[in-house]
C-alpha cells in the first residue's frame, strides 16, 4: 500500500509527500464514494 503511495507520488509533478498524497487520495476516494450514493 505505502509502495503504490510512493509511486503514486513520483508520478505526480508536484512531488507530494506521502501525507498528503494520502489525504488527496483519501478525498478523492470519499468524492466518489458520495457521487455513487446519488
């Protein structure tokens, strides 16, 4: 899980560190998650 976290990061322009790459993730997940219950 942290391993397709740091990847996901190098990937990213941005470079976010592991915290955040976390919460966006976690955002975007709950973004989702709220779009399907609709």
């Amino acid at each position: 899980m942290l391993e397709a976290i740091d990847a996901e990061c190098e990937k990213r322009a941005d470079r976010p560190s592991r915290p955040e790459m976390i919460r966006r993730i976690l955002a975007d997940w709950l973004e989702q998650k709220s779009q399907s219950q609709r």
